[in-house]
C-alpha cells in the first residue's frame, strides 16, 4: 500500500505546497514528466447535484476490480468470479493473454471474467480505484488525486469511467481507498492523513468536500491508533454494516494497546446512522495480523490469513458479525504475501451494481411503548424492472414465536408502509423487510435478515390509565337513568371501567361502563333514594391492557365524589319537574366524516320542543336543527358533522347552543382532523 517512495512523495507534496509552475522552474523537470502530465490533466469538476449518497463496501455489488500482475492469489480469483463480474487491468494483449493463461490453470470461471487494458503503476486497485455514488438514482464515479506519485494508477478512475460509461466527478482533495470507509448512508470515517495531505484546505473545507462530491454529512477523521507510516484505516478497522464496526485488539503488552483500545471506545460511544451506539466487535491480532483487510463481496467475506493459530477465531469473529455470510479465509502468495500495513481489502476492489434493488428504512429499536408499530420503507430499483408488490413485506416474530409476515402497501413512488399491530408490554419483537423485482435482483434490511434482524423491546407497562370526568352537581329519583361518562385514555389501551357507588356510609356497588366512541365510557344509572337519604358518593375506576394491570380512580386515592341527593322520593304525591341539563357530548374531540355521531346526552321533560345551533369561532351559525324531547329523563340528540349546506365542517373548535324550552344550555366542542 503501499511502496513508500521519497522522492515522489516529497515531489507531490511540493506540486501541493508550491504550484506546478514554480516547482518545475524549481526543480528543473522537464514538462514531458509523466507524474507532472497526470497532474495537469487531472481538472476538478463542479460537484454532483441533487441527492448524493455514498455506496458502502457491503451492498450490492456487480464486479471486482483486480490487477494483473496479481498481488493476489490466483485461488482468491478464483473465488472472486463466482461471486462477482471480475475486471482485470491489463497494460496490453500480451498480458491479458498471460493472465488468462493463469486463471484457466487456476479454475477461474473465466465467463466471469474481463479485462480493461490500462498502463497500471501497481496492483493496489483499492488505493487508487474510483469511488461511488447514487446521484439523483445514477450510479457516478468519484475520483480524486491518488496520494502517491504513481500517475498510471491515478489515470484508473478517469478510464473506467469512459470504459463503462459512467458519470464522472473529479474532487480535488488527496486520498486514497485504504483510508475511507463509509456506512452507505452518510458518514464515513479516515485517520488524520485527510486533513494533513490536504494541509493548504481547512478541515472544514475538506469536510465541505466530501459532503458535496460523496454526500458525507458525518466525517470522522481519527488520529491512526497503529502508528504506522501507511494511516490507512483499513489496517485497524472496518465498517460490517451501517451499524457494526471491527477494530483490532492487541495483548496489553503492545505498544499501541491503549491507542487502539481509545479508538474501540470512541466508536463504541458514536450512535450509528439509525440512531443507537455502534455495535463494535474486536479481532485479536497479537502480531499485528491483517485481519481487518477484507473484503466483502454479495455476503461473501474474504479474510487475510496467516496460517497460524489466530485464524479460526478471526474467522469467527466476521461469522459472529455477519451471520449468514459466508466466511473463507485467503491466504497470501508467498511472492505477494500479506502485511501488517498491506493485505487482501488494498488488492481487490468491489463495484456497486447499477441495478441493485436498494431498500431504505429507518429501524425501530430500543425500549418502545404502544401496542403498534408503522413500518415504513423506500423500496427503490435501480433496474429497468419494477418492485413486485406481494413481493415487499415485513418478517416479524414476537419473542421465541414463528416468524410472521405482513406485505407492506405502496403509499406513493417508491414509499411503503405497514402497521404491526397486538403487541403486549414485554414483548421482544424481531424483523426484517424484504423485496425483489421483475429483473430477478432482491434484498434485505438489513443485510442479516432473520439471521441478525432488527430488534425492538416493548417497555413494560406502569402507567395507569388517564380519566377525564365532568362530575355530577346534584342527583335525585327519576324515571329514567343518569348518565355518567367519562373519557379514558391508556398507552397501551383501556380493558375496563367501572362505576362504583354508594349511598351515604352504606355498601358500595359496581356498575360496568361501556366503550360508547373513541375513548368514551358511558353507564345509566337509575337512581332510587329513600326520603332519609342526603349524599350519593362515586367513583370511575379504569384498568388498563397490562399484565398485570394498572389501574387509576376518579377521584384519586380513596376520595369520592359526593353528590347531594334532592329531597324527593318515589312515593311523593308530586315529583318536581325535570330540570334541563346537558349530560354528556362525546366523543369530544370529534372527527367529522367518519360514520359517527356527536352525541348530546340531555335531561328534559317528555314533549319540550328542542333546539341544536353550532357556531363556530366566528360566531357564524353553521348548524340549526330541532326535535321534540320523546321522555321524561334521559334524552339524546346526534349531529354528523354536516353544516346546514351539507358539507363537513373542517377541524377547529365551535360551540353548540342547546334550547330546551325556554333553557339555554352550551358546550365547546372540538372537530379533529
């Protein structure tokens, strides 16, 4: 990664420090230098328009990009082309015929393979190879000047692109591959040499850069914990998936040990992407093995090892990772062996696929309250093809049940949604989204699937149910019931409420009450005092869905409210006369529209003609309509929501004017959306 030249290096710094002028006239180079040409040629383009996001190493690919020469073993080519398309860099004919030569001997599935004739200066195809984007739903390139003086590689990026045809964007900042790293969402993470090779840029203004050429709102740039002439961060670290990260460990005997254990932490302490702290496993390398350096291709990892005895677990810790990956393990050619600061991810080099299937979703996770859940994804293809609808669905399983599924429906576009609903408090629930297309591409999110899915807790329940009561002012005997109602609202929804009274300090009784609309319970109580009675005493109790459940009184504790009871009786020769009153209108807030009534529950005597007026803020009269009282007691009038012209009446809130007789009575009422 890796060949270390002096004089070229120190010549790139001066072309940066100095002006190309100047170090010509300087330096006495003649203008027909070819590392000169690459870099007069190489022009900074304006940046992408429009959406930009970065492509991360884990997604979807369709090719591989290696160099012949190889620094690979021809048993990993092997691997590569049936995984992957696998492109070859050759620097003539004559060469792509010795490279064919030698994958035929080594079982290359050469249908799999091409070759792009290029100069090359090395087989680092990582380091020096493009960069990727989706730009406004456009596969494009993104180069940049390669960090070492080797200007046939830093001509790579600019020929694949016209090579396959793909929009090119040249940022003018020093990079290289071996040092970035992104989670395909957003950020991405370098050690310091982004800042100190771009030293004439402030770190803002490289930051500006990578956000507007590769969509990177998140640049974390970290000070190399190996301290190592490379600093690429691939010798340390390695981003598995938007939301799991692999650092290398050491014995506390190294002498990097509380660099590398600092840069664990700092990770550790980072939420990721979707919004929790990165999942951060660790590989032993005690002799500074380069477990790190792999390379993940269409879930296939390909690991750098050594063959000793730290293999297997290093192995197993990527199958820890990535379970439902499969893992092989590479080892190096004794020509082109592996390195502490130079292994398999610096050699080969992976290529999104322009026409992947990509699935966007913002997971749920942690501790959660309600009883249901939207599931909400953007379901893209990239193809000419098209989403198959039966095709998007969530898989779910509560705690250890069986896996569920529930089709997602298209809103719009490229938007899905669906609603798991009959979770109880304490539930783990597990899932996944999938998708596929009319061309034969699919996926996952995430990538683990049922394997490692997404995961959320349902927090248990300890908040009793809210109750909203207008209590009664006075009560006496009457034909027909009082009405009680109240609105009860719980997080994780209401099983029962109950009226319990009593009469003075004598027994109590328990009356049901019953769901009426929305969050409204209602009971009919009907009265029946002796003449010695004073004071009728009650309370709403509620319950809640929990197990077990949560329970609240109206009023709080062991209070009760205490009605004064009117002195009539039954047997009185003469009953006083009913009293117009509103008892109860509900379901307030009200949602017009939606098949149901506003119901105004009244008390009047049987044949008192009967006026309903809405009026809105304005004062405006939007509703009038008028009946006939039918009972002693206990009356009760409906409004659809529909002014006096027929249409619904929008959201806001109005008063309503009840006329009983010559009894003016109102309440505030709220439409909701």
């Amino acid at each position: 990664m890796r060949e270390f030249t002096p004089y070229r290096f120190l010549l790139m710094c001066l072309i940066l420090l100095c002006g190309l002028s100047a170090l010509t006239a300087r330096t006495g180079l003649p203008d027909d230098d070819p590392y000169l040409r690459f870099v007069q040629r190489f022009t900074e383009t304006a940046p992408p328009t429009g959406e930009v996001r970065p492509v991360a190493e884990f997604e979807p690919s369709s090719h591989v990009l290696i160099r012949y020469p190889l620094g690979i073993p021809v048993a990993l080519v092997n691997h590569l082309s049936n995984t992957a398309q696998v492109i070859c860099i050759v620097s003539s004919t004559s060469v792509q015929n010795q490279a064919t030569t030698a994958f035929n001997s080594g079982g290359v599935n050469m249908a799999n393979v091409s070759f792009m004739i290029a100069p090359t200066d090395s087989y680092w195809t990582r380091d020096y190879g493009p960069w990727f984007i989706w730009n406004n739903d456009t596969c494009s390139l993104v180069d940049f000047q390669y960090n070492r003086p080797r200007p046939n590689d830093n001509m790579i990026p600019q020929t694949f692109a016209t090579y396959f045809n793909l929009p090119y964007f040249g940022m003018n900042l020093q990079q290289t591959g071996g040092n970035y790293m992104t989670d395909g969402i957003a950020t991405a993470a370098q050690t310091q040499i982004a800042y100190t090779e771009n030293s004439s840029l402030t770190p803002a203004q490289v930051n500006l850069k990578m956000q507007q050429y590769l969509g990177i709102d998140n640049l974390w740039v970290i000070q190399d914990p190996n301290n190592t002439y490379i600093d690429h961060i691939d010798c340390w670290g390695k981003f598995l998936a938007p939301d799991k990260v692999l650092i290398r460990s050491v014995p506390t005997s190294h002498a990097q040990y509380d660099e590398i254990e600092a840069v664990a932490a700092y990770f550790a302490g980072q939420n990721c992407a979707w919004g929790y702290p990165y999942k951060v496993y660790r590989v032993n390398t005690p002799g500074n093995q380069p477990y790190t350096n792999s390379v993940i291709i269409n879930k296939k990892v390909f690991v750098p090892i050594m063959g000793g005895s730290y293999d297997t677990a290093a192995l197993n810790v990527y199958r820890a990772a990535l379970p439902g990956y499969e893992v092989i393990g590479i080892t190096g050619n004794p020509s082109t062996p592996w390195e502490s600061t130079d292994a398999l991810h610096c050699r080969a080099h992976e290529i999104p696929d322009k026409q992947m299937l990509y699935i966007d979703h913002d997971p749920i996770w942690g501790l959660q309250l309600g009883d249901s859940f939207d599931i909400n994804a953007f379901v893209r293809p990239y193809s000419t093809g098209s989403v198959i609808a039966d095709s998007v669905f969530v898989s779910y399983k509560v705690n250890q049940g069986p896996w569920t599924r529930a089709l997602l429906t298209q809103i719009t576009g490229y938007d899905y949604t669906v609603s798991l609903q009959g979770f109880a408090p304490g539930d783990t629930i597990r899932y996944f989204i999938h998708a596929a297309d009319t061309v034969g591409k699919s996926n996952n999110h995430p990538l683990t699937a049922g394997y490692d899915p997404h995961l959320f807790v349902l927090e248990s329940d300890y908040i009793s149910p809210t109750i909203v009561h207008t209590p009664l002012t006075t009560i006496s005997n009457q034909p027909s019931g009082v009405l009680f109602s109240a609105e009860v609202t719980d997080n994780v929804g209401v099983s029962q409420v109950f009226l319990r009274c009593r009469i003075d300090n004598g027994p109590s009784q328990d009356f049901p009450m019953q769901n009426s609309a929305g969050n409204f319970w209602i009971c009919s109580y009907i009265p029946d005092f002796s003449a010695t009675d004073l004071n009728f005493r009650y309370q709403i109790i509620a319950r809640d869905n929990a197990n077990p459940p949560n329970a609240s009184t109206y009023p709080a504790g062991d209070e009760w409210v205490v009605v004064p009871i009117e002195p009539v009786s039954t047997d009185d020769p003469e009953i006083s006369p009913l009293i117009p009153r509103i008892s109860a209108v509900f379901p307030n807030p009200y949602k017009a529209g939606q098949n149901t009534m506003l119901n105004i529950d009244y008390q009047s005597a049987k044949g008192l003609p009967v006026t309903l007026e809405i009026f809105n803020l304005r004062g405006q009269k939007v509703y009038s309509g008028s009946t006939i009282a039918g009972s002693d007691g206990l009356n009760r009038l409906g409004w659809s929501g529909r002014e006096s012209s027929g249409k619904f009446s929008s959201a806001g809130v109005y008063f309503m004017r009840l006329t009983i007789a010559n009894t003016l009575l109102s309440r505030k009422i709220l439409l909701g959306l």
